[in-house]
C-alpha cells in the first residue's frame, strides 16, 4: 500500500457575487426555469486568476470590492473548452454552465485590474519555462484567460438552448455587483 503524500498549492484569486445578487440569480433559476436549488452554485464568483502552485510573497486576501456588471454584458456558456458555441458533444443539461463577461464590457478594466495584481508575484521561478501570464493569457490551467462565473451544476435539466436562457437573464438581472475580493492559498494532499 502507497501511504506517500503528494501536496500541490493552488492560488485562487475571486470575485465574489454579492449574497443579495446570488439570491436573485437563484430565485430566477427556480421559478422561471425549475431548476432544482441544489443545482445552483452556492459562491458564486468571477475567477480573477488560478495557478496550481505556490506564488512567492503572496499572502490570503479578503478585501471590500465594488465591481458593478451590466448584465447586458455577460453571454451563457458550457464550461469547457469551446463552451462558447453551441456543439454536439456539450450537453447543458450534463454540464456546467457559466456566464463569460464580454471583452467590451464597462466592467473589464476592473476585472483586469485585480488580475494585474496577481501577475505580479509571477516570478521567473515560480515560472520556469513558461511564458508569464498576461490579461488574456495564462501560464498555468487554461491558456485563453475569459473572466467567467460559474451558476448551474450538471443535472440542471436547463434548456438546451443557452440563448433563451441569457436573455430572461439579461432582462431580469439589469446590474450584478461583486463585493468581495478574494485571494486563496489552498494546500491539497493526495495519496
């Protein structure tokens, strides 16, 4: 039997959707489209920068934000690679399903601002051979940096037509406000 420890650091860097936002986000998924409440992610945040090790001098934050989205400006999406089209093999109704902010949007200064925080602990180090990570680039995960915010869970018996569902979202949400900004050090062990 293998009892040997391998830990790996994961840095999250998150806006978080504020409560009284996800509650509404919720409570239109429910009643306009009978989604099980258990199918809703429960924290609700636009992903500002992940890395899958340890950044040199980057300590936990937990900050004030007030990052106001349109939500004019927000597209739905399977969450995988091509999710931005529809296609075949991406069932809504077996995925998750996010919203992508549009690279035009008022919002995306301030989104790329929190990520320009986070490029700076990139060091050659930390990099390797690695190109560093830039606004739409990223040196670790997904290469295609697109500030995303995941709201349905598979199994969601969502539409398969994500149009639909972007635009009753569009009309009912108007402005989504982000509150919190959040930096996470996460130590995993695996076995």
């Amino acid at each position: 039997m293998n009892t040997s420890k391998n830990h790996r650091t994961e840095v999250w860097a998150k806006l978080i959707l504020s409560t009284k936002d996800a509650e509404r986000i919720r409570e239109l998924f429910v009643t306009d489209f009978g989604v099980k409440p258990h199918r809703i992610v429960e924290k609700m945040h636009i992903t500002i920068y992940h890395a899958r090790r340890p950044l040199a001098r980057l300590m936990p934050i937990i900050e004030k934000a007030n990052v106001v989205l349109a939500a004019g400006d927000t597209r739905f999406m399977v969450m995988a690679p091509g999710g931005e089209n529809p296609r075949p093999e991406h069932d809504p109704t077996k995925s998750t399903i996010g919203i992508r902010i549009h690279r035009q949007s008022f919002t995306i200064m301030t989104i790329l601002s929190y990520r320009r925080r986070m490029l700076a602990f990139e060091t050659p180090y930390i990099l390797g051979n690695r190109n560093p990570s830039t606004e739409k680039k990223s040196a670790f995960g997904a290469r295609a940096y697109q500030p995303h915010m995941s709201v349905l869970r598979p199994g969601n018996r969502i539409s398969q037509d994500l149009k639909i569902i972007g635009q009753r979202f569009r009309e009912s949400m108007g402005e989504l406000t982000f509150d919190t900004f959040v930096v996470e050090i996460v130590e995993k062990t695996s076995y």
